[in-house]
C-alpha cells in the first residue's frame, strides 16, 4: 500500500513538472508567460555608430582658426594650439604644413594620423576644441540679441537668426544680408543681389523664410556676412483700446483703421468710438489730426481708412460711459456685499 502511495505521488509530481515547463496551451484564461530579456542584451543604438557620426553638422576649419590637438600618447602634440595661417595651411609638429582651410575636424584628424603612422605604429590624435575667428558673422538691427555669432559649421540664416534670439515683434517684412564681392560662394539668385562697390546685397522675405515657402530663402551663411533686419513702417493705436501699442505693416499688407483696432484687440466698453482720431506726421514735430467715426465704420455705414507709416488712431474714452460703469460695479459690489451679509 505504502508503495503504491508513493509510486503514485512520484508520478504525480513528475507530471505537474512537465506541465510547467512545456509550451502555454491556448486555452481561454490560461496564463501566457511572460520572457523578459537581460539588460545586457538590449542593442546600444549608438555602440556601432562612429564618433563622427553622431555629430549634428560637420565644423569646416578656414583661415586664423586655432585648434587644439589632445594626443595623450604624443607629448610634441598633446595640448599643443595650433594656428591656420591665411593661406589655409598649419604647421604641426613632427609632420610639417599640411593643408587645412576647406577640411572638417575629422579630416584633418585623419590627414594628421595618416602622416604620423610613418612614425608611430598606432598614434591616436583629436582635435579637442576649435576656436573659428574666421567665422565671424555680425548680426544687426530688429534683433533680440544683436552682435556677432560663429557661423561655424555652415549654419543658415534661420541659425543665425536664433542664435541672436530671434526677430523683435518690430523687425520688417524683409531681412538684408551682404556679402563681399570676391567671396567664391556668391548669393543665389533667388535673393535678387543687388552689387555695390565691394559689397553685393540680398533681400530675403521673413514671411516666405518663417514659413518654409521657399526653402531657397534659407540660404547658407558665409563669413564675413553681414545680416541686417530693418525695423518695420509702424502705426500707433492708443486710447480706450484692449491692447494699445505699434503694430507693423507687412511687406504687402495695408492696415485700415478697421485693420488696426482688430490688432489692438478691439474697444474697450467704455470707449468714445464717434470721435476717434488719425494723427499724421507732416514734418518734423508736426502732425495733422482727422476725425473718424468708428462707430459707423462698425455698422458699415461708411469707407474704411487706410493708415500710413507712423500714423496714431486715437480712440478716446467716453466720460458718460466711465461714469455709468463704475456706478454699475458699485451696484454690483453692494449687492453682492448684501447678499454675503444675508448669507
């Protein structure tokens, strides 16, 4: 008896074994198991990547730039800086002058390993960090953060753009870029060059640059360029508006009175809008003032006006109508304050 017991449980657990260890069935509810695999054999999405590679935009070298080459095993070259003279080429240690302007980084750290294996059976060189004085761009006008940037690595105008912070809410409908005559990259001609003496001066509309309308706007930066972003023709609305203050006039928009008080957000409720007022500059400190009905533009019963640069519409307030508001909050605060009190 005692043998059967035993032979029965051997068979039972034997069973259950191979249960757990086999395929999952299909059956509904059964449990699916779950494989998981060890952190160790997760793919590295940049194991196999060079270095190189995973630079954003290759950095060309030109002209007066200073490198400094890291070679711990090269004691003539480890923290040495090096300078590229005009005619583009440098003087390395051990290897003499080579060529360098028109060259990445990572050319020239090949170009220098290549002629050091005459000497070392397995040297190691890399540029450690690049100072591009032959990049300077100068960025001017309607701009957050006008200066002088690098245009290193062959940036747009859109990166210049954002390196100086971007266009002011006052910069025109078109940006000016110039560049020297005897430069070997001359302006495409969707920019419409424009020569003058030694310079030649391109236009490029924000609109069509911000927009992506025409990628040719977007052109490449060179060094040496100068970009210039003129501020734009304004009009002014004041007074009993939501949002007074100066509005550009685009490239090929004109603003109306309608126009600009849709900018500035629409009249206040207490806003005189059978009197407003266009004043206009005749001469220096002079300014001609129009009346204007706004009130009837507003129901359609008259022509809407157009502005002209540096124009102001005034639009002033109505004393009855500041009055009746602020009887009308006073009532509206005491009857809330009785109906607190009666709470």
């Amino acid at each position: 008896m005692l043998r059967s017991f035993i032979l029965l449980s051997s068979a039972f657990l034997f069973a259950a074994g191979v249960a757990f260890s086999g395929e999952p069935t299909n059956r509904p509810g059964a449990a699916v198991p779950v494989t998981t695999t060890p952190a160790t054999t997760i793919p590295d999405s940049t194991a196999s990547v060079p270095p190189a590679q995973l630079r954003s935009r290759p950095v060309v070298l030109g002209p007066h730039d200073q490198l400094t080459l890291a070679a711990p095993e090269i004691q003539e070259l480890d923290n040495r800086q090096l300078n590229i003279s005009s005619d583009g080429t440098i003087s390395v240690p051990l290897i003499g002058r080579i060529k360098a302007a028109g060259l990445t980084t990572e050319q020239f750290e090949a170009e220098v390993t290549h002629d050091l294996k005459k000497l070392y059976l397995d040297p190691k060189v890399s540029v450690s960090s690049v100072a591009y004085s032959s990049k300077a761009v100068s960025i001017l006008g309607s701009v957050n953060k006008p200066g002088v940037e690098q245009a290193d690595g062959q940036k747009s105008l859109l990166e210049m753009l954002s390196l100086a912070g971007g266009l002011r809410t006052d910069a025109g409908p078109v940006i000016n870029l110039t560049r020297a005559a005897d430069n070997p990259t001359p302006l495409p001609a969707a920019v419409n060059p424009t020569a003058s003496g030694k310079y030649v001066t391109g236009q490029v509309s924000v609109a069509s640059l911000l927009e992506a309308r025409d990628p040719a706007a977007n052109i490449k930066v060179e060094p040496g360029d100068v970009i210039t972003v003129p501020k734009g023709k304004m009009i002014y609305v004041v007074g009993d508006v939501n949002r007074a203050g100066g509005f550009v006039i685009g490239e090929n928009d004109t603003l109306t009175v309608l126009k600009a008080i849709s900018l500035a957000e629409g009249l206040k409720g207490t806003a005189d809008s059978a009197h407003a007022r266009i004043l206009r500059s005749i001469g220096p400190g002079e300014h001609a003032e129009e009346s204007f009905d706004v009130r009837k533009l507003l129901a359609g019963k008259t022509k809407d006006v157009p502005l002209r640069a540096d124009d102001i519409l005034f639009i002033p307030s109505s004393m009855s109508k500041k009055i009746a508001s602020r009887a009308i909050e006073a009532a509206i605060a005491a009857g809330t304050g009785i109906a607190i009190w009666h709470f």
